[in-house]
C-alpha cells in the first residue's frame, strides 16, 4: 500500500491491530518485506495521531516450537 493509502485507511483510527507472520520466504513473503511494510504503517500511524498499537507475531506458533 502506498504511503497515502496508509494515511487514508488510518483517517479517524485509534487503535491499530497487526499480525505478521512468515513461514515459508519467498519472493514477496519475506521478512523484509513484513518489517519495511510495519515499519511504514506505524510511521503512518504515528502521524495520524493513533494512540494504541497492538502487533501479533506467530513466530514458532504453529510448531509449538521455542521461541
């Protein structure tokens, strides 16, 4: 999503809600991806005036593994 989209979907938002979660990387699913997109929407968030965030990892979730 572009930068002015982030803007526009955040109008009127006070709370922001986001999951991530890769468990295969591939070409457009890839941890870099994941973060530089968090990283835009909470930038976006920010500026809209956004008072709670909330961000969900599944990291190892679904294996039951360490994490």
């Amino acid at each position: 999503m572009s930068e002015h989209g982030l803007h526009r979907a955040l109008r009127d938002c006070h709370t922001v809600i986001s999951c991530a979660a890769v468990r295969v990387e591939k070409t457009d699913n890839n941890h870099k991806t994941i973060a530089d997109g968090h990283a835009a929407l909470w930038e976006a968030a920010v500026a809209r005036g956004v008072r709670r965030a909330v961000f969900v990892s599944c990291a190892g979730a679904a294996d039951g593994g360490d994490i």
